[in-house]
C-alpha cells in the first residue's frame, strides 16, 4: 500500500479541521475582526487551491516537464513562506501533494494545464 496517498489527504484533513477549529473559537462580534478572519481564510482557500491545481498539472505533464514543474513548485513554496508564512506555505504544499495523487484523463488534463498556466501567470506577476 503506498502511503503517500494516504498521508497527504489525513495532512489536508488535519489542516481544514484546524482552521475550522481556529475560525470557530476565535470569531468576535466586532465586524472588523470577522472581516479579517474572513479575509484571511480567503487567503488559505487560495492557497490551498493553488496548491491542488499545481499537484494536478504535475500528473498531466511527461517526465522532462514534470522537474520544471516541481522547480517551480518549489520556488512558489518557497515565495509563499518568505511572504506569507510557513504555515500557509504548508497549506500550498499539502495540498499540491493531494493534487499530484489524482489521476486525470487527457481531457481533463487540458482544462488542468490551462488553468494552472493562467494562475501561475498570475502569480509572477504579482512579484
């Protein structure tokens, strides 16, 4: 059994249970404060998203492109930590980890590999 595809979803699991939990006990009746809760798990979802799309490409390019891929996996991880945080560099790669697991067929490796170049298109941009 390989556990890799069972460790990376129990990692995702542990991260979406958490920031339920943290939402959960640290909700204020200051609308300032939801505002900000709200906006910062925005930014996690995206991470997270991000994340599960760059995962998914990486199942949908051969072998030459799958290191240029995980280079530039890397450096986005990399990025994420020096800006945002260790903990929501975490939530990138888990969830890429998650992504690279799932099988796609050709059809739907197209739509993949569109998306993931207009966000990662994005994303150095914003550099």
């Amino acid at each position: 059994m390989n556990t890799r595809k069972l460790i990376l979803p129990a990692v995702m699991l542990m991260s979406v249970l958490a920031s339920a939990v943290y939402a959960d006990t640290h909700v204020s009746n200051d609308t300032a404060a939801n505002a900000e809760i709200q906006a910062e798990e925005k930014i996690d979802e995206g991470f997270k998203k991000f994340g599960y799309l760059t995962g998914l490409a990486l199942g949908c390019v051969d072998k030459a492109q799958s290191t240029q891929l995980e280079r530039e996996a890397m450096d986005v991880n990399a990025k994420i930590t020096r800006l945002f945080g260790i903990d929501r560099a975490f939530l990138f790669t888990a969830a890429f980890g998650y992504g690279s697991s799932v099988e796609l067929n050709i059809e739907e490796c197209k739509t993949v590999l569109e998306k993931y170049e207009a966000r990662i298109a994005s994303f150095r941009k914003g550099e």
